[in-house]
C-alpha cells in the first residue's frame, strides 16, 4: 500500500487529504503538523484511514513533549505508532507497553541519512528493530549507488533468529535519487507499505515519490473496488428455520426481511406440502401454521429441494408429528452428499433412516425413508457431523408427549445450535441449555473449546404464531467484505453486529488480518483495505467461510493457518479438494496439513508489482454456490477473467449476488 506522508498541515487540511480516495494510508507526522491535543485525538478516534503516528523528537521542543503526542495518539486509537530505535530505553519500554495495550502496531524505525552503511551494521539495525518490539521494522538510509540500493533490498533475504518471516514485516529503502527505485521495490518484495508525497514540493525526503506517480505505476488502470450502501439478503438460515417453525405454529406469522434464494423457497413449498397457507406480501411472509401435534400428519413424500439443512431440520419433525413413515427426496448435489451419522442419531431417538435406493452403500443419502416415531427420553449424539440434524431434533422434541434430555458431544457448528434456540424462542418454544469446556472457554465465550452440550427439552410444547425480522446473512456478506478489505472498501447496511450467526466470525478474521472495520451507525458495516498479514482460525464452528477466507489468505502477507478442513467434504462440493485446487490453479502456494489449510499468501501490491497475480483461465464451481462467490472476489486480482462453468448455482444462496 502507499503511505502519504504528511507534515506542516494543518487539522482541516489533513481531513480534506484523507478525504481523496488515492490517500489508502497516510502518516501524520506530529512534530511537524500543527495540531492540537484535541485535534490529536480526534483525528486518530475518528478516521476510517489506516494512519501511522510519527513523532521525532528532534522536531519537538523536547523528547518529552514528543512522546506525550505519540501518547495522545496511541491513546486515540492510532492504527501504527513509529519510534527510532535510538530512543531512550524507558521511553522504548514506555511506548511498548502502551501499544500493545491500545492495540497499536509497532513501528521501530533506524535511520541513516548520510550514506548506506555496510551488510552487517545493517543487520544488527534490523535486528535491534524487532529486539526493540517491532511488529514492523523500518530500515531508511541515503544511497549514493546502484551498490547502496542493492544492499538495502537484500535485507528482504534476511534470516533473523525468532523472526518467521520478513513477509509483511519489514519496510526497507533508500533515500536520494540512487535508492528512488527501491522505495517501489520494497512492495515487490513483501513490504506492508511504501512512503510517498502529495507533491514534489511536500517531500519528506530526497527521492520520494509523488502520490499520483506512485498510484499510476502501481495500479495501472486499476480502478479501487467499491461497495457502498449494499443490503444483504436474507439469512437462510434463520428464515428456513423460521419457515418451518411458523408452518408447525398456531396462527399467522409474519416474517420481515425476506429475500428470495433456492434453499429458502424450498422451505416454504414443504410449508405449503405440510398443509400451511403461505402469502408472500411484498418483503414479508405471511404464513398460516397447521398447529403442529404428535403423529397428526401423513406426508408421503416431501422434497426438500437442494437445502441440506431443511433436510435435516425435516427428518425429525416429521418423525415427531408423522403417522411413522415417509420418504425425504431432492434434487442437485443433494442427491450425491451423504447424510453423515444421521442414521445412527436418529436410531437413538428409535428412528430408521436408509437410504431408498437398493445397495446405496453404508452412507444414507437422499432419497431417504424414514419409519418410526420419534421417541423422547435421553441420549447422547456425537456433534462432529454438524449441527444440522441436531437442530431439527430441537425443533421436533418439544412437540413429544414428554421431556427430553439431549446432550451433544465434541460439538461442531455450534453457533447454529443457538440461532435453532432463539429462532424457537420467537415461536414460544422453551429449551434449556449447559454448555461444559474449560475455564477459559466458560470466561471467554469461545466454543472452539467446549467439549459437550446439553439440552434440557420440554415435551408436550406447542409452536405459537411470531412476527419478526429475518437478519441478514453474514455468508453472503463475507464475500463483499473480504473484496473491500483486499481491493478498496464496502459498506453494507442492514446487518446485525450481535448476531448469533457463526459467520459473523468473518469480522474477527479481518481485524486479526489488518483491515479496518468499523460501524457507521446500527446495522451499517464498512471495512476498508490496510496493509494484510497472515492469520491463524479456527473455522470448525463456521465451515461456510472457508472459500471466502482461502481467498482472503491468498492477499495476507506470510502463512495463514485454517482449521477446520474435515468439516468440508460433504458441503454442496467436497469443498476442501475444491478450494485447494482452486489455490493452486491460481498460483497460490497453499496445502493440506491434518485439519487445516494452510496457504503462503503476498499482498496485493507484492502480486502486481512481482508479475504474481492470480492466474485466469477455466475454472469449475462444482455447482457449489460458495465457490462461485469466492471466485469472482478472486477475479479482482487476476491477470486475466475468470470463466467459472456454472454461476446458475449462486441462486442456492445469494440469486442477485454482484460484486
């Protein structure tokens, strides 16, 4: 990315710089700007710029004075803070443990600016850096040769002890017209970002460049990605949920916010197959339930369309109030994807699941008939599979003639467990539950660490008619948001910040990654990209942003670890061989290790720079709707189109999807 280095501006000035849409990132140099403590503060609460805090003391009337305005800033919420390694030992340790207590990243910086010193005096400057607590190591001396330049880049081939990688970690050029190249080669080589100047005039220093020259060399025709005021379509899986629920109910229930997709419309052709009046009233659903009792329907055959999770929702309600057997078909890749362990959980509850067709193999899959009545009482199902089945039995114990106890162990998806309770919630069905993990994970509220749940279901329950809002869905909102972080910015309204939906995650992925995140107003998300480095996730909890995310991996700096892979292979593709191949078909370095993914990923301006852009050609969906959406994010930093085989499959989800 370009920093725009900024000095003797004043507040207004600053905010109309910011204000241009080639500023990606700016340095406010506060010894040299004439701010206010005030102005100070402001300025690094409020903007959406990614901005790096620079103080010199030598530009100050004393090194105290310096270090109070880096204070402010950090204080405020200042992105990056830059500090010379030559500054006082308490002063260093000071400005350490105030960044790392505010969340801001570390610039240690080493300067020369009389001549570019030898190989090992370097070394040892970049070396003190990250001994210093750098996140980021800033390298600058003055060359006088093409040898002067030569030597400050081969610092990107460094090998520094307890350092893992360079990648996204170091800034190294050279001042002076002999190192004008370098600070344009820096990126190339993996620099997070690069310094220039409004105008020649504005220089900060010999040989920099100016914003536009920069802007121009390193985009080309390029235009920024922009995403702004966009709505989300409706969850799917709230509403398929809420569909349901409201088709078992008493009355008419009216559900806002819907939005049309192939999984939910199967959801309400089985209300209407249920006996339930549906009427669709321009954005809300008007649906008339069948007041749902024990063994009161004979459903024959129902089609669950393509939706793996209405399928799985409808085996056990139906089993609860079926007269003992039917039949669940469906079309698509449905048919090819087994219905992992379903048959044996539903056997705990005295259900049998096989497959229709003769020698189908050990796998159920669709079609299925189902024999038996649900039976209520106490059992103990493995959660490895998903979540899926185990909603549709919270949905379908409740309507037993008596109480039930369900506990859930090595849980997986587990976010989606709590949106089937507080969707039930809404239609008056009461459900208890306890969750068991260790301390950490009771204090922290992080479910990768919980072991097992137990629900305490009350029989004999009957589903009232609700009015609500169906929330957003995160799924489809991942892929805008991972396209703004990497090419631009989005703005998406409507969404809910504290929702229960498990890819909600994707806004904690992107803060661990670098971009800036940030709420307008209730319900209105906006990122914006910033220097991207490597992450760590577990997505075990929400399998569904695995493409999105591998794509997002791919513009990180460094190795990005996913967990999560044995989730995949029964999705709509088996989605870990997909996105792998997807990967290296693109020229991504990434592989397979145990349960995660883990890809080798270069900044955006590394990509362009270094001729290292994703490859175009042909590309296969594997009629899998999440694929088609992180393909064409993708497609934002190809070298040439992207023709995938099947878009139709986009509808499952997101019909109108665009970026």
């Amino acid at each position: 990315m370009i920093c725009t280095s900024l000095q003797n501006k004043t507040y207004a000035e600053i905010l109309e710089i910011l204000g241009d849409p080639t500023v990606e990132m700016a340095e406010i140099r506060l010894d040299l700007c004439p701010l206010s403590d005030g102005e100070i503060e402001e300025l690094f609460s409020e903007s959406d710029t990614p901005l790096i805090a620079t103080c010199r003391a030598d530009g100050c009337a004393s090194p105290e004075e310096a270090a109070r305005r880096l204070r402010l800033a950090i204080e405020a919420g200042a992105r990056f803070a830059d500090l010379e390694i030559e500054a006082p030992a308490q002063v260093s340790k000071d400005f350490q443990h105030l960044c790392r207590k505010h969340g801001t990243e570390i610039i240690r910086s080493y300067h020369n600016f009389d001549d570019t010193p030898d190989i090992g005096v370097l070394q040892m400057a970049l070396a003190r850096c990250f001994r210093y607590g750098a996140d980021i190591a800033k390298v600058v001396t003055t060359c006088h040769s093409a040898e002067d330049a030569a030597r400050i880049e081969s610092l990107y081939s460094v090998v520094l002890e307890g350092v893992d990688s360079l990648q996204g970690k170091l800034v190294a050029f050279g001042m002076g017209e002999a190192g004008r190249d370098t600070r344009m080669e820096c990126l190339r080589r993996g620099a997070p970002f690069t310094y220039a100047c409004r105008t020649e005039e504005e220089a900060t220093a010999p040989g920099q460049w100016s914003v536009a020259e920069m802007y121009g060399t390193l985009y080309g025709g390029r235009q920024p990605y922009r995403a702004e005021g966009r709505t989300m379509p409706a969850s799917k899986s709230f509403a398929q949920r809420a569909i349901l629920a409201a088709a078992l109910a008493e009355g008419t229930s009216h559900l806002g916010g819907y939005s049309p997709c192939g999984d939910s419309e199967a959801a309400l052709a089985l209300a209407g197959a249920l006996g339930a009046t549906v009427r669709k009233e321009g954005s809300t659903l008007a649906i008339t339930g069948i007041g749902a009792r024990c063994r009161q329907l004979q459903p024959g055959t129902v089609d669950t369309g393509e939706s793996g999770l209405l399928t799985r929702l409808t085996i056990p309600v139906l089993a609860a109030v079926g007269d003992g057997s039917f039949t669940v078909t469906g079309r698509g890749t449905l048919l090819r994807r087994p219905l992992s362990g379903a048959a044996d959980i539903m056997a705990a509850f005295g259900v049998l699941l096989a497959s229709e067709a003769e020698g189908a193999g050990k796998e159920v899959r669709i079609p299925a008939t189902v024999k038996g009545h649900l039976i209520p009482g106490t059992a103990e199902v493995p959660g490895q599979g998903g979540s899926q089945l185990i909603s549709g039995l919270l949905m379908a114990l409740p309507l037993c003639d008596k109480d039930s106890l369900l506990r859930v162990s090595e849980p997986k998806s587990i976010p989606y467990m709590y949106i089937t309770l507080d969707v039930l919630r809404h239609f008056g069905i009461q459900t208890r539950s306890e969750m068991e993990g260790d301390a950490e994970m009771l204090e922290a509220d992080d479910w990768s660490g919980c072991t097992g749940i137990s629900f305490k279901v009350r029989g004999r329950q009957h589903y009232r008619a609700a009015d609500f809002d169906i929330e957003g869905d995160w799924s489809a909102a991942a892929n805008l948001l991972v396209a703004g972080a990497v090419f631009g910015s989005a703005e998406l309204v409507g969404m809910d910040t504290k929702s229960l939906q498990a890819d909600l995650t994707i806004i904690d992925i992107l803060v661990e990654a670098g971009a800036v995140v940030s709420q307008l107003d209730e319900g209105t998300v906006c990122v914006r990209k910033a220097p991207l480095e490597a992450f760590q996730q577990d997505l075990n909890n929400a399998p569904d942003l695995f493409p999105i995310v591998a794509v997002l991996a791919a513009f990180c700096a460094g190795e990005s670890r996913i967990a999560g892979v044995g989730r995949l292979a029964t999705k709509e593709s088996n989605r870990a061989e997909a996105i792998l191949q997807m990967l290296l078909q693109m020229g991504v370095e990434a592989r397979v290790e145990g349960d995660e993914l883990v890809v080798w990923g270069e900044s955006l301006a590394a990509r362009l720079l270094g001729g290292r852009l994703l490859k175009g050609g042909d590309y296969t969906s594997r009629h899998d709707h999440r694929m088609v959406m992180a393909l064409k994010v993708a497609s934002l930093g190809a070298e040439s189109p992207i023709v995938i085989d099947d878009e139709a499959c986009v509808g499952k989800s997101f019909p109108d999807f665009r970026l």
